[in-house]
C-alpha cells in the first residue's frame, strides 16, 4: 500500500486528507485517460438497470454460480466462511466502500467518510453509473457503528482497508462474514490489487476484479506512454504535517502512481525512512529533485502554509523551483489523500488529475 500521507508514527491528517480511512479516525492526459477511466467504472461498477441503490446487488452478469459456494477464507482472527453469493455488503471503511462501488455493489451501510460533505468526484461517477444516490451511512466518529451495521442484516462485511480490524473483528463477526487480512501486518502492506481480489473472493466476483485491474494497467498504461518525458526524471514527494515537513518518497517507500507513470526517486532517497523522514527548514536542499513535487493536507495545521514554504529564501534557491520544475498536489478535491492510499475505485482518477499536473512540473510551466 502507498503510504505517502503518513510519517512514521502513522499520524493522520484530517478525514479527508489521508484515506485508506480507517473507521476509527475521525481528524484527520484527461483527454487521454479520460476514456480509460470511464472504462474502468464501467468495468467495475457494471453498466446494467437493474440494480437497486442501496439493496448490494451486483448489476450486469456480475451474479457468480451457486457452485461458487460456499467459500472458506482465513484471516488474522480466525475463519470466514460464506455460505452462498452475498447480496446486502457492509463496509467498515472508505476503502472498503471503494472496493464494493469499483466491483459494481452499492453498500447497505457504509461509514460516513465525508462527514456529510460532498462525494468525492470518482465515487460519484460510480454511484451515478450505477443509477445509486448516497449509500446509508454511519457516524464513525467514536469508531465502528456496530448497532447500525447489525441493524441493515447484511450478508457480509468487507474490512479489508481498516486499522481497527484488531478490536472490531470480535463485534462484526456475530453480525456476518467478515472479509479481512490474513496477518495484522497487512493492514499497512497489501497493495489495493490484493484487498481488491481478496474481498472479490468472498463476494464470487474474482472475474470482475480482475477486469477492474486490467482496465486500471490501461489507464496508467496509457497515460505513461503518452507522456515519454517523463521516463526517468528522479522526483521527490514532501508532505507538510501538523509537526514536520516529511520526505515520503523515501527510498524503500512504494513506488505509487509516480513510479508506475516513468518517474524514479532521486539519489537523497537512500538517506530517509519509514522511521527517518523528517526534513529540517535549513536541509531544504534535500528536496532538490528534476521534480518536486508538495502536498498541503492538513491545511492551517500544517508546519507552515504553502506561502510560507514559497518565501522561504532557501526553498527559492532550489534549482528545481527556480526551473518552475515544482507542483502542488491539492488536497481540496482529495486528489493528495487518493494519491496516499490509491484504491480500486480512484485509481484511473488519481491517473487523470495527476498526469497533467505532472507534465506541467516536468516541462516547468
């Protein structure tokens, strides 16, 4: 999993700037991938009528064969064994509705990622391809509505993007099969591909998740040939948190959406860790990359703003920012939380907004 919004000590921005989104937390091209990402929804998210908003039911020619079950998963906890083909699918985190929505099943109850806000612009596009409005939510802001999962009777619950897994497994069990991680190290580990197959697993629909990977490759694949100039530029990827600029890009860091589109880490990665990433204001020079690129996403609690950073006579002083090599990833339209915890669903989005702000920092306009 990219986890590039998050320093070492696992510190959470605010809900809707970091997202695997975890239940537990409350505080914290286009012209070219366009298609390729609608693509991807309509693969994921099935493009049939009769799918109900809100009832789990998969739309197209998602249905598995009833030969398909039962099916028996392990997990870190114990034994998930589901009966028949699950209809009615809870989740227990944004990333856990994410895989759902990308597979083509609206949730009977999902946490309330958004606070009652707006809908994030992919999410949106599924729900809307799926004829569905926004699914019933939770108030998570104490953790986990148990009674409010309990109360919509689902056939399952799919918690494979949740860090409160440890203390929730023993609640949502009696409630219905519970689709987690086989280790409690995986919570941090799995890559979006796996929590993807593994839930489709459980839900007889290992067929779609495979066509919502594929489609995702072509996006990515697409764009990354469309964009040459980007083969080989050495990037760097600094977070401003409430207590430290961060250098995420470190070397050992997953490689991302970045890597996958021709960029590479630069030569100073090797000096920074999960543990070890804390960049001083006079070590500005660390930063130093072909591109540089920042994210904002606490806001007003940040270290300091981005003006503050722009004035700064040192950070002035970098070539890569005297060459207007440097961009901004926002915060504002999720894009920076989606680019730490990519997912299923916002994967060929994250490729769509990224790219062209990656073109501009490379060409220095």
């Amino acid at each position: 999993m990219n986890r590039l919004a998050r320093p070492a000590a696992r510190r959470s921005a605010p809900r809707r700037s970091t997202t695997r989104r975890s239940t537990t937390r409350r505080s914290a091209v286009r012209t070219l991938v366009a298609a390729a990402a609608a693509a991807t929804l309509l693969v994921g998210c099935g493009g049939g009528k009769d799918d109900k908003a809100g009832t789990g039911k998969p739309t197209g020619n998602a249905a598995a064969p009833a030969a398909a079950f039962p099916v028996t998963l392990t997990n870190a906890w114990g034994r998930t064994e589901v009966e028949k083909k699950p209809l009615k699918v809870a989740t227990v985190s944004d990333g856990d509705t994410s895989i759902a929505l990308a597979l083509g099943l609206v949730p009977v109850i999902t946490p309330d990622a958004e606070d009652g806000g707006p809908v994030p612009e992919y999410k949106q596009r599924a729900l809307t391809k799926l004829g569905a409005g926004k699914p019933k939510t939770y108030d998570d802001t104490d953790g986990t509505d148990f009674e409010a999962i309990a109360a919509e009777a689902p056939d399952i619950i799919l918690g494979m993007n949740t860090w409160s897994m440890d203390t929730d497994y023993a609640k949502l069990a009696p409630i219905a099969p519970v689709v987690t991680y086989t280790d409690k190290k995986h919570a941090d580990t799995l890559t979006w591909q796996e929590r993807l197959k593994n839930a489709a697993k459980a839900l007889g629909m290992t067929a779609e998740a495979d066509k919502v990977i594929a489609a995702n490759d072509k996006a990515i694949g697409d764009a990354a040939a469309a964009h040459p100039e980007f083969k080989g530029k050495a990037y760097t990827y600094a977070v401003v948190h409430p207590e430290q600029l961060t250098f995420m890009s470190y070397a050992d860091q997953d490689p991302g959406v970045f890597e996958q589109l021709g960029l590479k880490k630069t030569a100073k990665a090797t000096g920074y860790n999960a543990e070890k990433n804390s960049v001083s204001l006079e070590n500005l020079d660390e930063l130093e990359a072909d591109v540089l690129l920042m994210t904002y996403p606490f806001g007003d609690n940040g270290l300091l703003s981005a003006s503050e950073l722009e004035t700064n006579k040192l950070f002035q002083s970098l070539t890569v920012v005297k060459g207007k090599h440097y961009a901004v990833i926002p915060s504002e339209n999720t894009l920076s939380s989606a680019v730490a915890y990519p997912d299923a669903l916002s994967f060929p989005w994250i490729v769509e907004k990224l790219t062209p702000l990656l073109a501009k920092a490379v060409a220095g306009t």
